[in-house]
C-alpha cells in the first residue's frame, strides 16, 4: 500500500524525490510545505505535490516526513518535527551536511524515527521547476550514522532509495562531512571562484562568453548554484573544507610557480599526477 | 568536386574533423600522417583516413592540409609546410595558442596560404579512438589574424568550417590567447590543481570516489586532459595564463578568509557575484 509522503521544501531534491515515489506507487499521496508560497504553487501546478498543507498538518498526516530543505532550516526542523510525530511516522533528511545535525538530535527520544541521509544527485538549478524524473537513478545515497535508526526505519528508508535506483553506503557523520568536502563542496568553492575571476577580469561579456566552450561551461557548471543551500553547506562544513582549500591552494600555487618558471619537467609531473584521476571515477 | 585533405595529427581533433568533411562530401580523400604509428594505423583502421603517408608525400599530394598537432610540433610545422606546399594548397591549424604560432610565420612568402583557426570544442579524451562525428557542431571556431590569409585561403576554410556546422568569430591572435586563456586554459589549471589535491588526500580511492557525483566529475573532468597536448599549450600562453590565475589565486583565498571568520555577509556576496555568471553562459 502506498505511503503518505510529507515533503518540506519543494525542490530540486524533493520534488524529483516524490516524482519518482509516486510513479513507482512507493508513494499514494505526496504533501507538500515550503517557506515560500510561490514555489508551493509552482509545485502543486507541475503536479509535484497533491496538496499543499502547512508544517503541523503535514507532519500530523505523513507516514514519511522527507526534509529537503537547507541545511541550515534541516538542523532546527529534525527536532521540531520529531517532537510531533506520530511513532509509526519516520523521517528523513537530505542534506549535504550531517555532523551538526547528528550531534543535535543524538538525544532525542524520537532519533530511531530519523534517518539521516544523503542522495549525491542534483543539478546547479533549484526550485520546483528544475525537478525532473530520474534525477537520483544509479547514483549513491549515503545513510549517516545507522546505529542511530531503527530497524524499522532503515529497512523503510532503504525501500525509498531502493525506488529510486539509489546503491546505498553507509557511513559515520563525520566521515561523510570529511569526505563529501573534498568531492564536492570543494569542486563548489572553486567554481564560484573561477566565475568571480573571470566575471572580474572580462568586461566584454559578448567577446568571451562565446568562446566559452566545454572546458569552461564544465568547470564554472557549479558557479550557478544557489546561495540558500550552498552558504550554510558551508558555513556548517567550514572545518572539513579548509584544510582540504589549503592544500588545493598550495598545489595551485606550485602549478603557478611552476608555470612562471617555465618549468617544463615540474609542469609535466603536475599534469601526470593530475591524470591519475582518470582510472579513479568509472569504477 | 571533393578536396583531397592531408591530416597531420590523427587525434580527437583532427580525427573528428575529417570524419564529418568526408561525410558531407567536403573531401573526397583523407591522407594522414602521425609521429605515433599506433595511432596512424588505428585511424587506418577506424576509416578516419583512407591512406597513410609520409609528411612530405602528404604536402605533395593534398589540397588542403590540416596541423591538428600539440602546439608546440605547429609551431615547427607551418613553417615548414608554407616551405614545401604547392600555390594551390592551403593549410590551416587547429590549436589552442597562436600569438606565437602567428609571429613565428609572420613574414613567410606563403602567410597566405595559411590560415590560423581554433574550433573550440573537445573532450577530455585524446587520440583516434576517441575521434567522432558531430564534436563542433554549433560551437564556434575562431579565425586568428585574418587579414594575414589570403581571401582565396579565407573563403576555402570558411566553407570547411560551414560544414563542420560552426559559426565562426575574427579576433587577433594576441586577444584569441589573452581571452582563451581566462576561459579554457586557466578552467584546466584548476581542474588539474583539483585532481592533485584530491589525491593527495585521499589515500583510500573507494571510500572518496563512491561520492563522487556530478559536483566533482564536471570540475575534475579537465584534468584527465592529455600532457601531450597541454604542456606545450600552458607552456606558450604562460603570459596570458599567470595573470589570470593570480586573480584566481586571489579570490579563491578571500573566499577561504571568510569562510575561515565565518563571515556570512561575506561569503553571501561571493556567492552571488559568482552567479551572475548564469545569465552569461546561455546566451
């Protein structure tokens, strides 16, 4: 029998969540809150939701209450809602950090309700309208901290991620926040900066961003992300993300040097070693 | 009636380039030519060239000759090519850089017989295998010096690129490098900088690449890009590059001071200079 399904923040993540849960009849009814009227609108006309309720009905009807909201809103809203659950209610979040959030509900009586949990999908859109079918299908959803979760609820969540073609890793808060830095809020940070460079050093809009062939659009991909999810993704991982900048900020520097130097043999080790990467992603 | 095309270099650029002027009847025959016999023979093999033949047999016997080498072999090339070619043969090259190139062929008797031009597209991939139909369509191909060509020589390699279906832009060789190195060359530097960190952190490949979703794979793509071909490129444009990846260096380590203070407003600000370059990239 299909589950109700509560979604907080009708997103990119959330609302290509419940598309797929509904198709895949995992889902009977999806309902729906957001902060912002305009895009709980948007979502019910694209059909992403049924019905758009606010936080403490959605709460009171769900079976699955999916929490896809910035990170910042996630650590306030896991305790929020697990204080007002029903006990056959579970819940999930989908956020990019989870050591603060973890050590925040730890103590909760209602944490075997929770799983905390990681679908590494999206796009550098945002909004009910960039949501698409398919978004998560054969990617990686980490589960953080397990032992924490019940029986129950994790054999629910895995159910959810099993619909959605999602291959599971389970995984301790912190490393996910240690790991996830390096991969991809790292890949961020650097991005925004190549377009504040670049965006800094051409005035002439029309004579560069023609060229702007698939080296750029690539790299600078990124760049586009929106500052509500990204800013307390960084704000909350700040420690995690530093010493991997500094590192990256060190090898660039040498690259730099290098390059100054027209240093032909340390130019090419550089190069060599960055192509180790190669055999590294298609596995 | 067809042209009979010389390839020196049969590589993802120049592979890939010949397969679409075949098939539009542009060419009636390919000859090429490699330094890497491997590679000669698997173009042989992949029907990228009909026949293959030395250098000198190939400036004899083509109607238009195309350089799709590493830059630094072009550089030593053309000049030898205007040498030894034929009044009716013209010769274009297909590289990253040409200030240099473009200096270096300045005063040859033969300047207009050649033209200076850079599709701009590619892949991370490198050699015949990785050659296809289809790689410029719709991207832009720049015309270095154009004044330099002759209008006969113009005119040919225009119809070359109208059927590769690229709209092509005039710029001076000296603007192309300056303009090409903010855009593709310096998108590289940090791509290779990224995969050298990475690595340098992450000793255990599993737990680190599982993650690596989308975020990641787009900013790390660049840096499985071949030494061959971009050694020399870093290498001739260093002028152009090492002033814009001082500014990088720059933002880059102002976002890592705020993120460092926490300093919300700070990071908001960058975050959103950083997104205006959405509206930039689409148009």
């Amino acid at each position: 029998m299909g589950k109700i399904i509560g979604l907080v923040g009708v997103g990119l993540i959330g609302g290509s969540m419940v598309l797929d849960l509904k198709e895949k009849s995992f889902a009977s009814k999806i309902i729906g809150t957001d902060l912002s009227e305009k895009n709980l609108n948007k979502a019910l006309e694209l059909s992403i939701i049924d019905e758009a309720v606010g936080l403490d009905s959605l709460i009171e009807h769900s079976d699955i209450i999916v929490l896809a909201t910035p990170v910042n809103a996630t650590v306030e809203l896991v305790p929020y809602v697990l204080d007002r659950i029903r006990k056959d209610t579970y819940v999930l979040d989908v956020g990019s950090t989870k050591s603060l959030l973890s050590r925040n509900v730890a103590e909760h009586t209602m944490r075997g309700n929770f799983v905390a949990t990681h679908p590494m999908s999206g796009t550098e859109y945002s909004g009910p309208e960039a949501a698409f079918k398919g978004l998560f299908k054969d990617r990686v959803a980490i589960i953080c901290d397990p032992e924490k979760s019940s029986p129950k609820a994790l054999n629910l969540i895995s159910e959810l991620y099993y619909h959605l073609n999602m291959r599971l890793i389970l995984m301790d808060a912190d490393a996910h926040d240690e790991h996830v830095g390096y991969v991809s809020h790292l890949s961020h940070a650097i991005s925004y900066a190549l377009a504040v460079a670049v965006l800094d050093k051409e005035k002439d809009d029309s004579a560069i961003f023609n060229l702007a062939a698939g080296g750029f659009a690539s790299t600078v991909r990124l760049a586009k992300s929106s500052v509500d999810m990204w800013l307390p993704i960084f704000e909350q991982n700040a420690d995690h993300i530093l010493p991997i900048l500094d590192i990256y900020l060190d090898k660039l520097s040498a690259f730099r040097d290098h390059l100054k130097e027209r240093d032909t043999e340390q130019l090419a080790g550089f190069i060599k070693e960055a192509n180790r990467i190669k055999g590294k992603l298609n596995k």
